[in-house]
C-alpha cells in the first residue's frame, strides 16, 4: 500500500512496498507490542541503514508520532503508536563474527537475541542478553541487559564496544569510546532518547553449553528463604547466575529458581548449584547441561500482538536482611514476583561509565499485576518494597513517570542523560514519555 487510504503522503521510491497501513494483511501482526493492542496509522520497514533515514525522514514529514521498535518486547509498550508512524527495524537482523580472535560480533538492531544465540553457537560464542529469545536487540541492548550470565558477564552494555546510530535530523553516527564519547556513554543504559541505533559491536564470550538447574522449593512466609537465597549468590564464584519467581501455591508460597552455571563441566555446576536446594523445603530439582542457545530458544520467536498486557515496577536491592526478605515474600501474595542476581561483574564497571549508574547493588526486584489489576494493584503490592528499593532499571519499568526517571536515572547520572538526550534531539522526536526538561 503507498499511505494514500491512511491519510499519509506516498513513500519514497526508496520504501517501496514497505509500507504497512490499517487494511493490509500484514498490519495484525505490525501493529502492536508484546504488552499492548496499538494502531498506528502506519509501520515502515526499512532494511538497511540507508532505508532508517529514508523512513525517519518520511515519519518526521507527516507530523505525527514516532515509534521505533526493535523487536517489540518491551513493558513499557513504546515501540508502537497509535495513529503514528513505527519504524520497525525487524529487517536489519544481520549478525556477523568480525574478529574471531578478539570475539567481536556486530549485530543489527531488529536480530531477536535467539537468532543471536544460533548464530554464534557454530563459533562458539555467546553473549548474555537477557532471558527470552524473542527480545528484540535493539532495546535491550540500549537499556542494559540482564541476561543469564550476569554475574560472570556483565550487563550487555557493559561489552557494547562501538554503536551506529541515525540521528534526528537523519545524520549517520557511528560512537565508540573515542569518537563522539557522550553519545556512546548515553546509548548504554539511555539509548532510547538519543536517536535510533542500528547496529551494535559487541564482545563475546567463548561458550558452547552452561549448567541449568531448576529448583523448586517452598518460600517460608517468614522471608528466610529469600534471604538465605541472596547469602548463596552472595558467598558463590560469578560463574552462578539465577532468577527466581516467587507465587502463590496453595496454602503456600513456592520459589521456582533457574540457575546457570557458566561452566561446561556437571561436576563444576552440582556444587555450586546445591547450596539452593537446601534454602526450603524441596519440592523438585533438576540439573542439565545444555547449549546457550537452549535458553534463548529460537521456540521463542513469534509475532507481538498484545498477548500479554501486565503492569511492571522494579527495584534494585542492596543486601538482602530479615527485612528486605520478608518484604519480599510478602508482596508474592499481591503480585507476581521476580528475582534477578546481579552484582559479580556488573559491578565492576564504574558508576559514571555508562548510562546505567547501579553498580553496586546485587538483587533486581521486579514486580507484576495482569488484567484485571491496574495500577492500584502494582502500587499496593509495591508499597511495602518501595523503602528498600535502591535505584531501578528501565527495562523493567512499565509506567514511563517523572518519578521513575528519577530510579532509573538518578542525580547526576540523570541530568547528563537529559543533556545528552537534549543535545542529539533538540525536538524531541525520540524522547521518552518521562523526559525531564533541560
């Protein structure tokens, strides 16, 4: 379709048929997002960079909102618009191993992290990108990344070595840590205001297969399950990694862990996995050793089209006392609740070094209600985690506030971000709902 039946001016030559409007049977699975039914007036799909700005500057001459979207998973629900324009990115998905020797990968933006994991498998690498295969690059890897190797390999961002970029006025970047250094500090961690990046050089690391461990155990309602949780992860090597989702069962509250060991050895994964299982009374156990890939799964891959609608808030704690536990075990009856280990080598990286200033906190706290629970719901379930929150991540934040602006970007770190997200956007064609004025 060439726009005309959706109120917009023809596409360029150079868009041709990539242009999808209310009608075409492509537009139910372009409209939305993972969390949210959108209806934008229209979806671009550029295929290179050159096609980016083309779109950018066709979006920009309608006048209407503007959406980018890397893969769509996002809470937040940003990456569509209704009666706007979405440039989706689903068409640069090239992965490529630049320097074997170095583990250098570029990955374009709109590669979902399984494809990643499948493509790098035969050279046996892998980079820690979450923990769904069907996140989209793009947003994760701007946000920060908290991927099942976190202890031992960072944040995402935290091995994003150079960035290209398309600007607001159309302009092509590419950022490192030697050419346009304020830009590539505010793509890892802010990245979503500064512009749309398109691909990114990231450094692998050499794996073929982790130990994965599923444990589930009954979460004593006292909170000494999730504390004695945290102790574990906070006595054990980087290699061990976990997330942990705490629910309703019964009379009781049960806590189901995944751990991950990155080590290709079972007799390197039982011990550090065994401390978990005596934390509360055992309920089931399994221990596998796996290829990456299987836990990013390319089963994962399929259209976003509204399925799962949630509110989400988060925290990051900093230790893990009687109190903290017990606030936790508690807010499991209100909502549904997830731990994530960080610290290990996420805090390693100085506090200034990038967009994403947490480092030094060791638990990420993440809290959800589903229709038909709103707002209320998250904030009641939340009230009791609020005082011991130290700090939030954007990935995890579903309601675009002032405030949680504030968590994710505190002090310094979020006045630089507005100056950034001000200095390579004057108009604010990217910024965030929860931008604070400059």
């Amino acid at each position: 379709m060439n726009g005309r039946n959706a109120g917009l001016a023809p596409v360029p030559e150079q868009l041709s048929g990539r242009i999808v409007t209310p009608g075409d049977r492509r537009y139910a699975t372009l409209r939305s997002t993972y969390t949210r039914r959108a209806t934008p007036a229209a979806v671009l799909l550029p295929r290179s960079t050159a096609d980016v700005v083309a779109a950018l500057r066709y979006a920009r001459e309608q006048g209407r909102p503007i959406a980018v979207r890397s893969g769509g998973h996002g809470l937040a629900g940003s990456s569509s618009v209704d009666d706007g324009v979405v440039i989706d990115l689903s068409g640069l998905n090239r992965i490529e191993v630049l320097d074997h020797a170095a583990r250098l990968v570029r990955v374009q933006a709109g590669a979902r992290w399984a494809e990643v994991a499948r493509a790098l498998a035969p050279h046996g690498l892998a980079i820690s990108s979450g923990d769904h295969g069907n996140v989209g690059v793009g947003g994760l890897a701007t946000g920060g990344g908290v991927g099942w190797l976190v202890r031992s390999y960072g944040l995402t961002i935290d091995h994003v070595r150079a960035v290209e970029v398309v600007l607001a006025d159309g302009t092509v970047v590419r950022a490192d840590a030697r050419r346009e250094p304020e830009l590539f500090w505010a793509v890892r961690g802010a990245g979503a205001g500064v512009g749309i990046v398109v691909a990114f050089e990231i450094e692998a690391v050499e794996l073929r297969q982790v130990g994965v461990a599923q444990i589930a155990v009954e979460a004593r309602p006292d909170g000494s399950t999730v504390r004695q949780w945290a102790e574990v992860l906070r006595r054990s090597p980087r290699e061990l990694s976990t997330a942990a989702v705490l629910m309703p069962y019964g009379p009781m509250t049960v806590m189901s862990i995944t751990a991950v060991v990155a080590a290709e050895s079972l007799r390197r994964v039982r011990p550090l996995v065994a401390p978990l299982r005596e934390i509360g009374t055992l309920l089931d156990d399994r221990i596998d050793l796996v290829p990456y890939p299987t836990l990013v799964p390319t089963s994962h891959l399929h259209a976003n089209v509204g399925q799962q609608p949630n509110l989400t808030t988060n925290g990051l704690f900093t230790g893990m006392g009687d109190e903290q536990a017990r606030a936790v075990t508690r807010a499991a009856g209100r909502a549904l609740i997830q731990l994530r280990s960080v610290g290990g080598a996420v805090n390693d990286v100085a506090a200034t070094e990038t967009a994403y200033p947490h480092r030094h906190q060791d638990t990420l706290v993440i809290a959800s209600v589903f229709p038909p629970q709103g707002s209320a719901a998250l904030d009641a379930a939340w009230s009791g985690l609020a005082k011991h929150a130290d700090g939030a991540y954007v990935n995890f934040e579903s309601r675009p506030r002032p405030a949680a602006f504030d968590r994710v970007y505190p002090g310094e770190t979020g006045r630089r971000v507005a100056r950034a997200w001000h200095w390579y956007d004057p108009e604010g064609i990217f910024r965030p709902a929860y931008s604070p004025r400059v």
